[in-house]
C-alpha cells in the first residue's frame, strides 16, 4: 500500500509503535511504520511488561504468546553486603496477571511484529 493511501504514520518500531500499529490494525486503520534502524537492538529498556501491560496485550488476544515465551516473576529481593533488604510483591493477588513478565525486548517486538501479520 502506497504511504498516501495510509491514515496513520507511526514512527519508530519499538514495543510501543508496534503495539499502536496493531491496536490501530485491529480498527481497521491501514497504517505505516517508519524505523531508521536496520537491525533490532539486543538489550532491553525495561525490566519486564507489567500486569496492566498484559491487560492490553490481552485486548490483543496475544497474552497466551506472551506468558508462552515469558517467566512470570512474582517477587524480587534486594541484597546488600549486610544481607536481604528488602522483598517485593510485583502483582496483585486476584490480579488477572498477579506477576511482571520477564521478557526481552526483542522477543516482544518480534510477537508484536508477528501479530501485524495475522
């Protein structure tokens, strides 16, 4: 499709671009996407998606992709020389996702990408 034929230009095909594009797709919206980048980065820039994350992701109908290929953390403890500072609860209990799901960054713009297909 010719970029003048698209209602939507999205720029930049991060996790966030990528989850617009389809939300958008979803609604019937034709769109394009724009990224300067030649190759996906291999680092990540957050720790994990988080429940309401996976609320959206959900709306997709692509959180069963995700918990597929993610760990499910459900807390987390902070260490110091003295010894354990801290524990955190990462999720609600009776949450629908009661845990922050570990995931590399590009393994969710690739199930991101994927759904764009579908």
């Amino acid at each position: 499709m010719p970029a003048a034929d698209s209602e939507v230009l999205i720029v930049g095909a991060g996790p966030v671009g990528l989850l617009l594009a389809n939300f958008l797709g979803r609604a019937g919206i034709s769109t394009i996407i724009l990224e300067k980048s030649t190759r996906r980065a291999p680092g990540s820039k957050a720790i994990g998606i988080t429940p309401t994350s996976m609320e959206v992701l959900a709306e997709l109908d692509l959180a069963d992709r995700f918990l597929a290929r993610g760990v499910q953390v459900r807390s987390a403890a902070v260490h110091a020389d003295a010894g354990q500072l801290a524990r955190l609860e990462l999720g609600r209990p009776g949450a629908a996702f009661p845990f922050i799901l570990s995931l590399p960054q590009i393994d969710t713009e690739a199930l991101l990408r994927e759904a764009l297909g579908r």
